[in-house]
C-alpha cells in the first residue's frame, strides 16, 4: 500500500528494517485504520519517540501518548507516538490521531475566518473532544 510510504524512527530511518514487535504491531493497526477511515491520499510518516517535557503535556493523571501534525495543502501527516506509552497504545489512540488528520483539513477554514487567537481556542476545545468522542463510537462499531 503507497499509504504509510515512510517509517522512521525519529532520527534514524527504519524503511524496511525490522520493529520492535509493538511498534510493528502498531504500525499495522495504523495502515488498517487509515484505511477504513479513508486516508488513503495522505503521505503518513510514523514516529516512535520519547517525549520532551513540553511534548507530554501531563495533566494529572493523563499523559500524552501521541500527537499529529498534517500539512492539508501538501496531504501530508506525522503521528510522533511516544515510546514511554506503547503499552497502553490501541485502536482508539490511532483512530483519534487519524480523526485529527481528517480534521485538519477543515481548521484552515477555521483559522480564514477567526482571528488566530479565536480560532486556537475553539479548534483546541472542539477538535478535541470530537476526536476524542468519535474515536470510541469507530472503535466499538
């Protein structure tokens, strides 16, 4: 599939290398939910990494696990997953950071019309809790 044309290990390139088991496992579940939530357009890179301090974000008892950025005018997206979180890494952190890709495409709507400052508060709130909350409905259908 020309989906996932780029694995890398942030800094060392693993293209037809052999993963760790639960990175390969996960990288399978990624081309499968990429799939079914038609994200075929996309160039997806995965990246397995430790996170910084400003990159986990805790929040009590919640640490990030992963992350996105996407460039919707080159269809291009990045899913940094933090090493430190693989064991509790499932369908429906995958399915979450796949929803924020689809999403991204519609915040440039957002941020044309909406001072910078506006549209940062609505998008973090909204984008959010939506990712978050179509990530269990998909995930348990």
């Amino acid at each position: 599939s020309p989906l996932l044309r780029l694995l890398k290990k942030c800094g060392h390139e693993t293209y037809g290398m052999k993963l760790p088991k639960k990175q390969e496992q996960i990288r399978k579940r990624v081309l499968f939910w990429a799939e079914k939530l038609c994200c075929n357009e996309i160039d997806l890179t995965i990246c397995f990494k430790k996170f910084t301090k400003e990159e986990r974000k805790d929040d009590g008892d919640f640490k990030t696990q992963a992350y996105v950025e996407f460039n919707a005018r080159y269809m291009e997206a990045t899913i940094y997953i933090n090493e430190e979180m693989l064991h509790t890494f499932n369908d429906e952190c995958i399915v979450h950071e796949l929803i924020h890709i689809k999403l991204g495409e519609l915040s440039g709507y957002l941020y044309a019309n909406q001072e910078e400052a506006a549209a940062d508060k609505l998008k973090g709130y909204f984008e959010e809790r939506f990712a978050s909350q179509f990530a269990k409905i998909i995930t348990r259908l």
